[in-house]
C-alpha cells in the first residue's frame, strides 16, 4: 500500500478517509488519550462501507430497517464518531468531537449506546460487539419471517479487531451465526497484526480464514486500504448465502511514523508524529478543519439512505393501522395490555390450587400463558432445556428452515447467548431470555454486566439457584452468585418464593424497559406460600410482609426463594412458644431500595429482632439485617458459609444448618 | 461398531472397559443422579490410554513426573472413580464407589481436586479442564527447562466432551497451546455428537479438527472403541511436535437402550436398561462386583509404573542435596527464607523514600525483587503488559526457544489465562500471576471461582482498579467488582493504599498454599501512607488503624487502597475542626474477619460514628459500618452509586463526589 499512490489514484476516497484520520489524531490530541491507530487503520473499509454499502439515514437513525453497524473494536471510537459527525448525526457534533472523553460529552472513551442515539451498542470489552451481532442478526431473521422483507430486510456489519477475535466469546458468537447460517451478517476483520503487546504472533498463530470456515462461514479477503478491493468483497460477502468474514488487510496507524507498530495502538499525541502524518495525507488543515466539499461529500453519504427510508415508510403505512401499531409496540418494547390481565388470572389460579412445585417449573408455566400472547418474546437456553424449563409449547424452534421460530439451542454457550441476546434486545421488536444454571452466570457475567449498563431489559432464567441443586456439587451450586448479581448497578435479581412471585416477577421483568432481570429458580420444589389472591403485584416493592406476627412482634425473619418456606416453618415454631414473628419475604433487593423509607420502615420496624435466612453467602445481607441508619438491631444470618458439597438436597440444608430449626433457635440466642 | 464382534476379538480389553461401564451404571443406579452416558462412551479410550500410554503409578498420586490425567467433561465422573478404583487408588475404595455423590464421600458428582489426590483438577464447569491442561503443559515445559528431561519429562492427556469444545474458552486454550507448540498436550476428544439438549447438531457444525488445525495442532482420529486404533492414534499424537486432537468417534451411552441418545446422557437408572446393557456386555455380575481376574488386570495397570517411578526416584537423588531441595521446596510451594527479609528492607526503603506512585507500579517494584529470589513466580498479562506491570527484568519472555522463559503472552485471554494458571498451580514447581483490568475479572470469573474453590494460590494481578482509571469509561471501570470477588468464599482480596501494603500483599500472596489473592491496583500516583517503617505485616491483620484521632475519638474512617489517602486528607481536615478522627486502612477484608473479635472491637470500636470511603458500590460495606453485633453505630459512606463514566480520573473523583471534602461532611452531618 503506497499512500501517495493512493492518493493520487483516488483522490475523493482519500480525502474523505484522511477527514476520518485527521479527526482522530486531533481529538486523542486534545483528549491526551485515546486510541488513533485503529481508526487509521481502518478509515478505508469504513468509508467504502459508509459509501457504498451501509444503508442508513444520518438524520434518522432509528429507522427500524437500517443496517447495523457495530464497533467491536470500541477503542477505535473516534472512528464511529468521525462517520457520525461527517454524515450529518445530529448528535455528534464538532463540539463533541473536540470534547472527546470528557465529562458530559456523547463522545465516551469507548461507543456507549445510551449517549448516543446512532450508536447501536455499547463496546469496549472485547468480543462483545461481535457475539451482540449475531444477536442482531437473529432478531432481524425472526422479524423478517414474520413481517416479511418489505418491512425487515437488512444486514449488520461488524468491525472487529485481534482483540476479538481472541477473547473466548468470538469463538461461541461464530459457532452460532454458522450453524443458524446469519447470511447477512458480515464481519470485516481489522486485521493489522498488531495488539498492545506487540505483534499478533507473540499471542498467536491462528488461521483465522480457516477458524471461520471450520464453522460455516464464506470468507473473503481484501487490500484495507484499497477502495475497489474493498468494495468487492463486500459485495461478495453481501452475496453468500452464509456469515461473511472479510479479512482486512490494514495497516494500524497508518501514515504514521507509528504505522504498524503497538505504539501505533494506543494514543498518538506527539506534534511531530501528527504533522508528519497529516503532511502524508496531503492534508494542510488546522486541527478538527474538514474543508467544507470533504464534508459535503460526506453528508451526501449521510443522505443517501433517505429515499430508501422515505419508500420503506411508505410501505411500512401501507400496513394495516393495527399491524403498524403492533410492530410499533414491539418496536417499542411496550408489553401487549393482555399481560397484566393474563398474569392476575395465573396468580388466582396458583393461589387456589397452591402447587407444591420448583419454582423453575413455576417459571415454565408463567412462560406458557405469556409467550402465546407476546410474540417478542424469543428464548432459549445453553443446552439445559429441560433443567431450565424454558421451551414452552407454542415457541418453535428457530432454524434455517424455520425462522419464524422464537426458541434457540444456544448449545453450551452462556456467554455467547448472553451477548446474542444484548443484541436481540438492542435490536428492538424482540424480547429475550435465556436459560442456564445460576452458577454458570460467572460465564455470562461480561454480557450480563453489559445488559445493565446498556439498559437493556434481557431476562436470564438462572435455575438450581443454591445448594438445593444437590449432587452435582460445589461447582454447580451457587453460594455468591446473589451477591455478585445484587452488586451490580441496573439488575434486578428476583428470587421468587412459588408460583404466584413467580408470576409477578416475571410481569416485572417483560415490562422493565432499561433494566435486565435475573430470575433466580429453584431445582427442588416449593410449596406455595402466597395461598390468599392478590391481584396487586407485591413483588414489584420487593419485599413485603408475608405473615405477620401473632401476638406481640418479637422477631423478623427476612427470606427469599427457597428460603421464605423455611421462614415460615420457623414462624410456626416460634409462635408456639409464644414469640411473635413477622415473616418478609423480599423476592428483589433492588425494588425494594427504591420503594420510600416509609415503607420500608413499615416492612422491617425498629425493635424486633431479626434472623435472614438465605442459602447462599450472607455478603451483602447486612444492608438490611443493620436495620435504616443504623438503628441497632440485634440480628443474624442463617445460610452458607463457604461452598457447598455434593450430596441429595435435603441432606445439604441439614448439614449446613439451614433448616427452620436453626432459624428459630437463632431468634430464641437473640432474645435471651 | 459392533460390541458381539470386539467381545470376540478383544475379550482382555473388552472386560477390563466393561467394568468401567458396569460400575458406572451401579453407581448412578444407587445414587439415582449423575451421568451414565460418558464413561460408557469413553471407557474404551481410557482403558486403552491407562493400559498402554498414561504415565502413572497408583500407589504413589502425587509422584512429581506422572503423567496428568484430566477429565475435562467433569460430569463423566463416574470414568475417573472407577479408573482410580479399579487401577487400585487408596482413597477410591468400593465403598467410595457405593457412596457415589453421598454427603462425605470422595466420590462428589463432579471430580474435587481437594477431596481426591489423585485428582489433578476438578472439572465440571465446561472447559475449566482443556484450559487447565494448558497451563499444566506449560508447567511442565518450563519445568523441563529448568531440570532438564531425566527429573521433568511427562505427558498431559485431556478428555473433552463437545461441551468442552462449544465453551469459548477453549478455543483460548487452543489458540493458546498452538502457539505455543505445547506438543506434550494431548487432547481427546469424546466425539459422540450428543449433548443435553439433543444432537450437537442442533447447535453446531464446527469442523472441529478444522479449527483446532487452525491454531497449529496436529489432529487424529480413531474408533473410539477399537483398542488398536485407539492406541495407533494416541501414538501418533505423542510423537507429534505440536499438540495433538485426537478425535475418538464414541457412542455415548454405549449398548444400553439409551445409546446415542441425549437420554443417555443423564442418569440411566431403569432396572430393566440396566440389565439389558450389561447383558450386551456379557457380565453377569451383581452390583458393583468386579470379577477377580478384571480387577488384577487392572491392578496391574496400576502398578505398570511403579517401576518409572523408582528409576525416576534414583535420577532424583542424583541431584545434590540442595537441588533435591530446592526442587522439594518449590513443588511444595514453600516460599525461600529470604522472602520474608527481601520484603522488609523493601519496606524500610519505601518508607524513607515515600514515593508517590501507582500501586501498579508498586506491584512492579515488588515483582523486580521477588522474582530473582523465586524462580518458581511465572508472570503474564492478558495484552496488557505495560499497564499491568507485571514484566520484571530477569523473567525472560517464555517461548517455544525460550522454553526457560517466565513471562507469557497470553493474549487478550483472561479466561485461557486465568485457567491456565489454575493448571500450572495444580502441577506444582510454579506459581503464577496474571494481570489483566480489573474489569475483566468479569471474562476471568469462572475460573477466578475454581481458583477459590480447588484452593490454588494463583495471584490475580487486577490494575485500573476504579474510576480513577478515567477516560476509558464505564465499561472499564470496576465498581461492583471489590464486592463480587469479596463475596467468593476463600479468596482474599487485596486493595493496598500504597507501595509499603502492597509489598505486604505479595507477601501474603506469595505465602498463601491454599487461598487465591486478587491485587486491585491503582492506574493512578498515590502517595505513600505508611511513612514509619513497621517490620511487622500490618495487612496481615486485614484492618489495622493507620492515623489515629488527636484528642476524644468521635469518627472512624474506613478506606481501601486509593482512597485511603482521601480519608487521611479528610481526617487533617476534621482535626482542623476539632473533630477526633481515626482512619482505619481496610486491604484485606477477609483477612480482618478472620482476626479475634477483640482485635476487630480494637480497631473498630464502638462510639464513633463510621464513615466508609471506596470508589466502588457500597454492598458489603454494610457488614463494616453496622458494627460487630449490630452495636449502633451512625454511619455513611462514600462512593459509587451506579456505573462511572468517560472524563479524566480527577474529574470523575469530584464529579461521584468521593473527595476528603465530601467525606469530613459526611462526618459532621452524622455528627450534628
């Protein structure tokens, strides 16, 4: 690759790659950090795609037919934000851009999809934007097949890097978009041989062309700085009837006395280095100058998606007013109104009959009454269908045969599911969950904390959620995983008693917009302890008063899930040598923090003592065992200490001391 | 695969693998759980590679060069007992065997490392073992080095299951041991094309000889039922210069009426399938019988080493007494005596010179001293080498011709890496550290849990351990991080203030035989808190008072690493005011916890108001600030409420308000 060839040979294109370039050195510049060689690197493929592929509308980034474009090397950021600020974003600004990671601006050190309306998701963490990807492309699959391509028909482009495709993630991402055979999917692959620690061979050898063909994928290859090469790849991947990979040939920093090089990775400040890079791209203009035809040239890339917006439009109102209002709805994440109604009739019945069953099986009927009336929802699970009980009847199975199906064999990939589905809920017009056991949330757990930053409302159905799971032992019983889970900002952990908290927490997580929900479920059954109806949702306060005292108020016990039952049999106890207690069952830490402090002084009073009973680690539970301002309250904690064993359920609650025994002989120590 | 036609022409072979099947089936049986499917598939294979190849001998698990065995698809458990039982272990008796996954067994669901010495890692969690073997390969390859072929020169077979493979971190592992060139890494692979949910093809159609050609390995493949292929394919992968795949093509579940089905994958407990299969195996025997001449056979398997053993035992004493041991010392993971002096006059320094630096770099200040004394450490960072500064001077960069290297490239592998040092802790002779953003403890968490869980002394190396990592933002910056991994039962997690805590930090690392160690390190300078040299290890104690209050004690500040120096700054402020304050620096919780309560009340007593300070979320702080045994207390804290954000570092402190400032007003609002 000769610059001075190139620019001589195609000069437009250069011009409009280097304003992508120049931007970049001078905001990492003005920043004083950042990333300038990935963008560099990359402006080439960027712009072609920009040019001549990617179908968009710079003035109306929420059009739901838009292709995605996703950063998955989100350092690179000052690379989406150049295309943004050159195709006219209303967001991204030159201001933005000259305010590049500092406090207040849209232009985050790393793309964050809740700043900026144009970016499609959040990256950073490495692997991420390509496993988000195959879940963009799946919701567009589904979408398509139920609205047809004159409404869904579009294709998500990914630029990822090294990093990437190394993490462990990438692995379980291409594996799923090859077996479901995501023909528009493409992934161009930044391939400049360079990571932070030196070259991409100190790390590894990977034939990477052949990693994606071993899992189904048409690969192709291109010059990355040659505007026809790339061109014509992308229209070959555009062409197969598979996930594309490109492999990009780039050179990182490139101009640069930096160009391939580590150095070239990371933030190029030097004056020098900048002048002699700018002076290689022919490029004579002050710091953030883009001279004004570069910039018109530009913005008729931006707009050059309008009319094919202006058309989808057309045949979008061409819809009938209620399947415009449904796809809206869906769109939207609005729950259909026959939830609500649908969920008390769930409750009354369960309240009635009073099933002693595990609370995973609750959740599978919960699912059977709302997946029928709510055709956004899409689940699946990591190859534990049965256990997490997750496939109700009227789903289908999703397939290249069937792609109307709304249910997934993920296979044994928690942490590939778990960044589909942040793409699926990104997307929008589908709403996902996905099953695996609770301890294995240490799998998902990038895209998990990702769900919460992202604000998006994923559901993760983690059952055999304590030692109650019995024989498979320590490594599948969760004692931390509650903690890890409540520690997390934006995530709403339920820990549902039976059925009927079940069935609320459920109503809870399907009509959150910005928060993901964990369903923590039992393997063992339980019995039903909410036996008088409600058609309120307690557990949207998140922890309520379960049975009061008898008598005067002596103890509090607080329990969740499995537990609450344990509780209540410490009440029966307790009762019958007098001791009055008041049982709260508290299914959400999280919605309870937020209820006022009257409230929650109402559920968990002054004076009493209290006993918390959870099997699991007691980190965190002294939040509400300390009682509101630290008010005294004599107080302990009945649960697990260390990890657990292997051994039938009943035999581990025994052992460990976690029994209504234990849980009424530690109120009788803190009476006397 | 006909089983009439191998009972006929390999009847040796055939009862020996059919015990296997026999008591795997009795074993399930009276549990009424576990995996029957796996080792009913794999007996074959094992009993081919234990009879013919494994390096091994029964009576002595624990000799230095044995062969490693892992079963990396962890649930087919009931293949390792009977191994162990059969080739005559002394902990895996037939009773053991009766009591397959019973309260107080050694024969758990999964394989415990802890509960079984000849368990070289537990597995269970998918893909823990393939990535596990890595790191034992690399042990063994640096070991080699060092004591040339005569004392260290052995084998490291694996068993995955397709589970194994769909997890991404195996194809770290892969890509990991590829480059490598790990060729003593022997992987096979159970290929029976079933899993939980169905047919692997439900979810894959990886070419899996394919990939792991890809990243450099050598690929075999056999009938997994025939013993001469078997033996012809583990052969060539032993002579093989790169590591090997061997793809064994099994029947799961193998002659019983579930065979190739995903129901054989479970727990087969139906008397009547039972019977049938051990009818197809011609084996007439009750319950958990072996018949004699079987089990001398496979007695003698046990014993085919004994002999390797003494010649290897003889070459060992050939070595001088003091080579003999230091070799001793390091597999014991003793530390040398000079560790203790090495840290001390390090302190001493540090505290005369009161350097203000990050305690990343603190951290390499340590390393540069310890490492030339302990040439058993072996570092590595996950692309982040610079950031980390994990790299000292004599480590020397660990390569295929520099087999004698103790510093690895991993590439951006947190998992791989993390498990890899798992492996490599487990083999012994090494013990490593890997660095990585705290952050992505998140893509290290599940094997982070075993680390704690098989109580291996890996020490986790987690730089830019708060906002104070500035404008990479949110997804860089841990807040709930300090709580998830402080709510991992035996894992101590270490947050020092400055160069003298952190020096204190390695050393309890360094010592600890059975605790993991996570060292959260600032990206940002501090100042040194500890400017009068003590030779005692203060964060031994977990807590200790670093600035006591100057006049009546009314406050209490409790901080962690960078923001200790906050609190100091707050308490000059409060003292200006006439306000008594002591400011506790907290590096260990989990080492304070388990001090006497006497010393706890000492350091923490009650009276004073509390305020906490930490740039983290607030849960598990509580356990703190409530006082022992829920004395009142009136108490605050100071820190992150939610997910940071994208601005320099100061910028950031000020704008969460976690600033002496806001502290010293938090006590005097409490106080007013």
């Amino acid at each position: 690759m000769d610059i001075a060839d190139l620019r001589k040979t195609h000069p437009d294109h250069w011009n409009k790659a280097a304003a992508i370039r120049a931007l970049t050195l001078d905001a990492v510049k003005e920043a004083n950090s950042g990333h300038s060689g990935m963008p560099m690197g990359m402006a080439d493929v960027a712009t072609v795609l920009y040019e001549k592929h990617l179908k968009f509308d710079a003035k109306n980034p929420t059009w739901p037919d838009r292709d995605r474009f996703i950063l998955s090397a989100g350092h690179g950021s000052m690379l989406i934000y150049s295309l943004l600020y050159l195709t006219g974003d209303a967001e991204i600004t030159l201001d933005q851009i000259r305010n590049f990671r500092q406090w207040g601006a849209k232009t985050a050190g790393h793309p964050e999809n809740f700043l900026v309306t144009a970016i499609e998701t959040t990256t950073g963490p490495l692997g991420q934007g390509i496993a988000n990807a195959v879940g963009f492309a799946l919701a567009e699959e589904v979408l398509r097949a139920r609205w047809g391509k004159k409404i869904v028909d579009h294709h998500t482009y990914v630029i990822a890097g090294d990093g990437c495709l190394m993490e462990g993630v990438s692995q379980e991402a291409i594996a799923l978009a090859g077996r479901q055979k995501l023909s528009k999917l493409i992934v161009m692959w930044d391939n400049n041989g360079i990571t932070i620690d030196g070259k991409v061979a100190l790390s590894d050898i990977t034939d990477q062309q052949a990693r994606f063909k071993a899992s189904g994928w048409s690969v192709f290859e291109c010059d990355g700085h040659d505007p026809e090469d790339i061109d014509r790849a992308i229209t070959a991947a555009k062409a197969a009837d598979t996930p594309s990979m490109i492999d990009c040939r780039t050179h990182i920093a490139l101009g640069s006395s930096a160009q391939d090089t580590s150095k070239g990775h990371g933030a190029l400040t030097d004056d020098q280095l900048i002048a002699d890079a700018k002076e290689a791209y022919g490029w004579p203009y002050g710091p953030f100058e883009v001279p004004g035809d570069v910039k018109s040239q530009w913005e008729a890339i931006g707009s050059r998606g309008a009319e094919a917006r202006a058309d989808w439009q057309q045949r979008f109102e061409k819809l009938s007013a209620s399947k415009q209002g449904e796809f809206e709805r869906m769109m939207s994440g609005d729950t259909p109104k026959r939830l609500a109604s649908t969920i008390k009739a769930l409750k009354k019945q369960m309240s009635e009959t009073a099933p002693k069953v595990a609370t995973r099986k609750s959740s599978e009927m919960v699912l059977e009454v709302i997946n029928p009336i709510m055709p956004e929802t899409f689940g699946g699970s990591a190859d534990l269908t049965g256990s997490n009980n997750t496939l109700t009847g009227d789903l289908g199975v999703h397939d290249i045969d069937n792609r109307a199906g709304r249910y997934l064999y993920y296979g044994i990939r928690e942490h590939g599911m778990s960044s589909a589905m942040n793409g699926m809920a990104l997307h929008g017009g589908v709403r996902p969950y996905g099953g695996t056991f609770m301890t294995f949330a240490d799998y998902a757990r990038p895209a998990m904390r990702l769900s919460a930053l992202m604000r998006q409302p994923v559901t993760y159905v983690m059952t055999h959620d304590s030692i109650g799971l019995g024989e498979d032992g320590p490594t599948h019983q969760p004692v931390e995983h509650l903690a890890m889970l409540r520690a997390t900002p934006n995530m709403n952990v339920f820990r549902p008693a039976d059925t009927i908290e079940t069935a609320e927490a459920w109503e809870l997580a399907l009509t959150s917009k910005s928060t993901p929900a964990v369903m923590a479920l039992s393997r063992q059954g339980l019995p039903t302890v909410r036996k008088e109806h409600k058609t309120k949702n307690l557990t949207a306060q998140g922890a309520y008063v379960l049975a009061d005292a008898e008598g005067k108020r002596m103890a509090i016990l607080m329990a969740t899930g499995s537990e609450v039952s344990v509780a209540l049999e410490a009440r029966e106890m307790l009762h019958a040598e007098g001791i009055g207690t008041r049982v709260v069952s508290m299914p959400c830490w999280e919605l309870f923090a937020q209820q006022d402090e009257s409230y929650r002084k109402r559920v968990l009073p002054a004076g009493p003592v209290r006993v918390a009973v959870e099997a699991g680690v007691r980190f965190g539970w002294d939040q509400w065992l300390s009682g509101e301002r630290g008010r005294a309250n004599k107080s302990a904690f009945v649960g697990m200490e260390g990890f657990g064993a292997s051994a039938p359920a009943e035999t581990l609650f025994e052992k460990f001391g976690i029994t209504a025994e234990a849980v009424a002989d530690s109120v009788k120590a803190l009476l006397s």
